[in-house]
C-alpha cells in the first residue's frame, strides 16, 4: 500500500470482507469491479459522478465500499481520493 | 401539496456535493439551478430520463443508509426516512417501462420531492442527487 498524504480520517469500508463470501450479489459485484481499470473506478468515485465516494466524517464509507476494496486489492492509496462528504 | 407549493419551493436553494480533497481543501457544494435542470430534464429522452430518476433514488438509498446505519435513530431520523422512502416509492413507479409518465408529470414528481426535501429536511440529499443525476444525463446525451 502507497503512503498517503491526506489529512482526512482514513477511509473505512462498512462492508467487511465477510460480507462478499455470504452475499452473492455482493461477489458479483466485487466480481465486476475487478473487471474495470483502476482509471475507470477513479472516475466513477469523483464527485459529481452518478456513484460518488460519499464518505461520513469518520472515514466510513457510505457509497463505494466495493470499488475502494478493488482498489486496495491493487495497491492504490485510495486515502488520496476526493470525497464526498456525507452527515 | 399542490403545483403552486411545488414550484414555490423549487425556488429555495437546493446545492450540488461538496468535494473534500486530500489536502485538506474543501470546495462547497454550488447550487443547482432546479428550473433549469428540469427544463432540460424535460426534453430528454424516457431511457436518459429514466437514468436521472434512477441516480436520483440510488442517492437517497444512501441517505437512508446513513440515517439508520448508527442506531439509535431519532425519531426525527425515522421522520426523514418516511419521507425519503415515500420518494423513493414514487421515483420506483415511474420508471416502472409498462407505466411510464409523461415528462412533463416525472418533472412535476421531482418538483414535489424537492418540496418534501425542504420540509423535513434532506434537502441536502436532493440537492445532491439532482446535481449527479444532472450533470449524468442532461449535458451527455
């Protein structure tokens, strides 16, 4: 995993690993994801886009779980991600 | 809620997501111009208007995911997910392909659950969710 220079709490998926063994829409998701270029789940985080990484000030993730489990799969510091925060 | 309120209430303020960078900047959310956007929204085609209505519901799925995740929740907590899910049960319908509204009712459904947004309060939700659903299928198609 990259260093990471953000400022924010780090990002904490509220789906666990679990989760993707005993949910198989879940795997089929993860599944997907690990089709797509990490450029393209890049993308699809940014704010503004139709699925935005939407973050609670603590660093839980609300929206994206599945795509920022990917990309700490490949090493990405997804802590240098812009967020959408969320109350 | 009649038409008058509806379109009385389109004229608050609803705001786009606010953007958080890593070092530390925040750039605040800009507001969304409703009138415009649901002129546009009007003219789309059903598929893209289905689009915007679908980025809609998905968002407040979210936000009703982050009112109940933490419990307990308040009961002006469960207020707010009445309503959200009162929303979500409309946009649902309406995309349904065997019972399509006309655009100019799905304009007319969106101008009411902002109203419903500026009346118990997750407006910040709509906002946010009419700016991707906007910025999603209004300036791509």
């Amino acid at each position: 995993m990259q260093r990471s220079g953000s400022t924010k709490p780090p990002l904490r998926r509220i789906h666990g690993d679990a989760l993707y063994e005993q949910d198989s829409d879940a795997r089929r998701s993860l599944d997907y994801h690990r089709t797509r270029t990490t450029e393209e789940i890049v993308e699809s985080l940014r704010p503004g886009a139709d699925e935005s990484l939407k973050v609670k000030p603590d660093g839980r993730i609300f929206q994206g779980n599945t795509r920022i489990k990917v990309l700490e799969e490949r090493g990405f510091p997804v802590n240098d991600l812009p967020r959408d925060p969320i109350p | 809620m009649n038409s008058n309120d509806a379109a009385k209430d389109t004229a608050r303020k609803l705001y786009g997501p606010t953007v958080e960078y890593p070092d530390g900047r925040v750039i605040p959310g800009q507001p969304v111009n409703v009138e415009d956007v649901l002129t546009q929204f009007e003219h789309l085609d059903a598929d893209a208007r289905s689009a915007f209505l679908c980025i809609i519901a998905h968002d407040l799925t979210v936000a009703v995911r982050s009112i109940v995740f933490d419990p307990p929740v308040t009961e002006a907590g469960l207020e707010r997910v009445k309503w959200i899910n009162e929303s979500l049960h409309r946009l649902t319908s309406c995309v349904n392909p065997y019972k399509r509204w006309s655009a100019q009712d799905e304009a007319m459904l969106i101008r009411g659950i902002i109203a419903n947004s500026f009346e118990h309060g997750f407006d910040g939700w709509v906002g946010r969710a009419i700016a991707a659903a906007a910025g999603n299928t209004t300036r791509t198609r």
